[in-house]
C-alpha cells in the first residue's frame, strides 16, 4: 500500500483533536472580539488570557513573553 506523507507544515498543519475541541466553543459561540468591550468581546479576551497562562505555565515562560498570532 502506498503511505501518504505531508512535508508543507509551514504553510499549514493538520490540527489535534484535542485543540479542535476546545476551540469548537470559541469557534461557534463564544466568537466575541476580544479587543470589544461587550460581553461577547470579554469573555473572548478572558478565555485568551487563561489560555495565555497556561501555556506560559507549561513552558516555564512568563504571561508577558506568550503572545498569539493569527494563522
């Protein structure tokens, strides 16, 4: 049998299972812009900021040096 092997991760990655679903609620229902100050806006930010804290706590890194980029 013949076995496929992607080699462009830099143009763009196949994403964890895991990671999609915990988007999926910020992806359908929590969609708020984060930069906004409603409701919707500061929920987003919220959920980036913890976001933002765990993955500086996972690397050893401080909340200051994680930053998110689109894409």
């Amino acid at each position: 049998p013949f076995m496929r092997i992607y080699l462009d991760n830099a143009a763009t990655t196949k994403i964890d299972h895991e990671v999609v679903e915990a988007m999926m609620p910020y992806l359908t229902e929590h969609y708020g812009n984060p930069s906004s100050i409603h409701a919707h806006g500061r929920q987003a930010r919220a959920a980036i900021e913890e976001s933002r804290k765990k993955v500086a706590n996972l690397i050893g890194a401080s909340i200051g040096e994680i930053f998110f980029t689109s894409g």
